[in-house]
C-alpha cells in the first residue's frame, strides 16, 4: 500500500495492507483479550473485526450504545446483514442500545440517484432492518429526512467544528455543498446516543473504509463543548464480492442481496463465486485448494458456520482435495439459503411498515434532549 492508495468512505483504490491502514488511521490491532470479552461471534473470533479504538472502555462499561447505519442506495446485502445481525448480538448478550442512522440525503449528495429512487430504496431498507429483530425499546432508527428536527440542529451545531482543512485531509475535495455538510450530519449520528442519554460508551462497527467520520467524530467531542465523550470504533476488513477481493458492495461486483430467492443465490454462487480451486478436477485432488482465495469460504468463516471444528473439517478436506470446490460452493449456498428463509420469513410478516416503525422512532422527550444538549432546545 502507497501514499496514492485511497482509503475513503466514498472511494477504495489500490493494494490494501490492513496493517498499514492501522498506521495511517492511528486504530490498533485487537487483543486476544478484547476478542475474549467480546459475546462470542465469528466476526470477532476470526478476525474479520480486526481493529479499533477505544475497545476496552466500550467492554468495560456499564452502559453501552452501538451506531451503524446504512445509506439507502440499493437493495441491502449479506454484507449489510452481517453487520447489523452483529449488532443485535450485542445488543442481546450485552443489553446495549442499537442506533441505526439512514442517511438518505447522503445518497442524494453523493449519487446519481432522484429523491424517488432513494425513497423506494429506504422503505426497502427499513423492512430489512425490522426483520433482524431488534428490541424497539432498546433501538432507535433515524431517518435523516424524517428525523430532520433532530438531525439538523445537531449537524448545524457541530459543523462549526468541522474546519475545511480538516474535511479535505480526510476526504478530500467535495464536488458540492452537500458533501462538504454531510460529515457534520455524519458526527450528529455517531454522538447522537450520548445527546440522548448522556456521557456513555459508544462503539461504532464498520468496514474500515468508513473510519474516517468516526475521526471526525472523535475531534468534534474531544472539543468538549457538547457533553459527549469520543465513539469507539470496531473496524471491520472488506468480505469480497462473489467475484474476488475488494470491496463488498450492492454496486460493485456480484453480490447476494437479502430478497433473493434460493434458486437465485445458487445461481450466483455457481456462476460467479471466485474459488481457491484448481483447473481441473485431477489438479485439485492431487494439490488441494486454497481457503485464503476461496470466497464461499470465506463466506462460511465470516458468518455461515459458527462451529469452529465444523469450519475446520470443511478446511482441511479442502485443502486436500477431498472437497471440490463445486461441493464447497453448494455448501456455502446452502447455509446461505437457511439464513435467507428466516430472514424473509420475517420481513414478509411485516405488513405495515411504518407502523412497525414507530416503536423504533426517537420519542418527543429524547429529541428534545438531543436538540437541548447542543443549544437548541426551544
């Protein structure tokens, strides 16, 4: 990785060393005892979630708040699902509040994509989210448009802190005013639990290429002018597209989205899922195939299969030859299919969607301590 590498929420170029992007954000590499402190979960355990900052205080603590949200910009993803199935794990084993931003207008500033594409995308979205099966009591989803009378004051009060040298260091040159607003709506979301509840511990898990609002974040509290204390961050490498190595996303590469059905999952794996396999049946059995290049399994490291003996039986016949790679991309699609068919079953029983919304939404009494906490509370 070089200097003209380009790690950036909006942009991934170039050869990516994970350890060096630790040296270059100034995160550091989990401990074995912060992984043991952690509700036991593949993500963890692996090593997928392979750094952050302020770990061992969000463990630590009494009260606890998770932020990750997702920008409404296509139909969500097994690379969506991980995170926020992740979440409510912690939010299960470790009573902590859930906060799930959606940044509509993020997707205005940024994409190519009319308000209306937008909309449509997010009622999606929002039925995704329900069906993971969040406590109401314990999660707040956010809107940016909907929740605007909370969302703005708070963006407004911390832009002031935000300094234009300060947003191209970190993410270069915006291409309108929109972009140069947005991470001051960024940092609204990630403070927004300690607005509402006071000073706590939050801990935000994402992808490492986002890193960059949980800094901005970070300086906006370390100015001590609003009573907030800096969101950790639990960073996460990139789970490769079907296609190879890079960066997971709805837009880039192939990928396995929360609606598909069976036969189109099993598609995709067989048509499109790059292997550690070799060219031949008769190579393969003679050399074995590589897990590390293998993306079904990775897939099943990641997230499909929690047993840790299972996962390496699966890896050692792989590796010598007595698993094809075609045998290991049917098991892979399997698992996937299980968890697909709950997850649906779920996201089909929600009728109405704002109703079911609704327990979910910020109430008066917190929006107004989130508006009162930065000045705006009249």
């Amino acid at each position: 990785m070089t200097d003209d590498d380009t790690v950036t929420p909006h942009s991934v170029a170039g050869d990516l060393d994970y350890e060096k992007l630790l040296a270059r954000f100034g995160a550091d590499e989990l401990t074995d005892d912060q992984r043991a402190r952690f509700p036991d979960h593949p993500l963890v355990r692996r090593g997928l979630f392979y750094a952050g900052r302020g770990v061992s205080d969000f463990l630590a603590a009494d009260t606890q708040s998770i932020v990750t949200g997702v920008g409404p910009s296509g139909p969500m993803h097994l690379g969506h699902a991980m995170v926020f199935y992740f979440a409510k794990r912690l939010q299960d084993d470790l009573g902590a509040r859930v906060y799930i931003p959606i940044s509509d207008d993020e997707k205005y500033w940024f994409k190519d994509q009319t308000p209306t594409e937008t909309g449509d995308y997010l009622r999606e979205n929002l039925r995704d989210l329900l069906a993971v099966g969040f406590d109401p009591e314990l999660t707040r989803i956010v809107v940016d448009t909907r929740d605007a009378d909370v969302v703005y004051p708070l963006a407004t009060a911390f832009a002031k802190n935000v300094t234009g040298s300060t947003l191209e260091s970190v993410y270069g040159a915006p291409e309108n005013i929109g972009q140069a607003f947005y991470p001051a709506v960024q940092t609204a979301h990630l403070l927004l639990p300690q607005l509402v509840h006071g000073d706590h511990e939050t801990l935000v898990p994402i992808a490492v290429d986002q890193d960059p609002h949980v800094r901005v974040s970070r300086d906006v509290a370390a100015k001590a002018r609003y009573p907030v204390g800096k969101p950790g961050a639990l960073l996460m490498q990139f789970l490769p597209s079907l296609a190879g190595p890079g960066k997971m996303s709805s837009s880039e590469g192939v990928s396995i989205r929360l609606t598909d059905d069976p036969d189109t999952v099993r598609e995709k794996v067989r048509k499109h899922a790059y292997t550690g396999g070799r060219a031949s049946v008769e190579a393969h059995r003679e050399q074995g195939g590589v897990p590390e290049e293998d993306v079904p399994f990775q897939y099943l490291s990641a997230f499909f299969e929690p047993d840790d003996e299972e996962l390496a039986r699966i890896e050692c016949e792989y590796r010598a030859g007595e698993l094809l790679s075609g045998e290991l991309k049917e098991l892979a699609a399997d698992r996937i299919v299980d968890f697909l068919a709950d997850h649906q079953s779920r996201r089909d029983a929600l009728v109405d969607v704002d109703a079911e919304l609704a327990p979910f939404r910020l109430t008066d009494a917190e929006r107004e301590r989130a508006r009162g906490a930065v000045g705006f509370g009249y």
